[in-house]
C-alpha cells in the first residue's frame, strides 16, 4: 500500500488567495480515483526555502494524502503537471511511502 501526499500553496505568488473550488477539486479528483482522501486544509503548513543567498520565500500551504494499493507514476506525473498549471506553480510537491496497515 502507498501513501500519497502532496502540497498546495493558498496563495499565488502575488499574495491573491486561490478560490476555494481549487481544493474543492483536488479533494474531488483524488476522491473518484481513490476511493477517499485526507485534506488538511484548517491548519496551513507554512513552507519556508532560499531562493538566493539573501532571500527566504514563503508559502502558506495546505496538505492532501490518499490510499492506493499501486503506485501510478504516469498519472501522478500527469496530474502533478496539471497541478502546477492550475496553481501556476514552477513545481508541485507529491510523494509517496510505502506503508503497512496495522
């Protein structure tokens, strides 16, 4: 079994918030293919990376996982480029760990 867990930004790179149906959409996407999935979406996350030797970026971002008993490279592929143009991100994160049900 995998869990598959990915990151999404609130905001754009200009501060605007993403609408709501965004997440709405995701949660729905992952649902059909997945049978449920986990959204964490109350609490952001606040991601932090350098940019430059003299500059910190930051994003408010939101945490979605779902369940599978087969990893699907090519449709994570997919869809993780689908992501990136809806959120007009340069890269979406999305992993995924091998885990056993206790």
């Amino acid at each position: 079994m995998h869990l598959i867990q990915l990151l999404l930004p609130l905001h754009d790179n200009d501060g605007r918030p993403f609408s709501v149906s965004y997440f709405t959409q995701v949660r729905r996407d992952l649902t059909d293919r997945f049978g449920g999935v986990t959204a964490f979406l109350r609490a952001p996350a606040v991601g932090l990376w350098k940019e430059s030797a003299d500059y910190i970026d930051r994003d408010h971002v939101v945490m979605f996982e779902a369940l599978a008993e087969q990893l699907d490279r090519d449709w994570w592929t997919l869809y993780r480029k689908q992501l990136q143009n809806k959120f007009r991100q340069d890269e979406v994160l999305i992993w995924a760990s091998t885990i056993t049900k206790l």
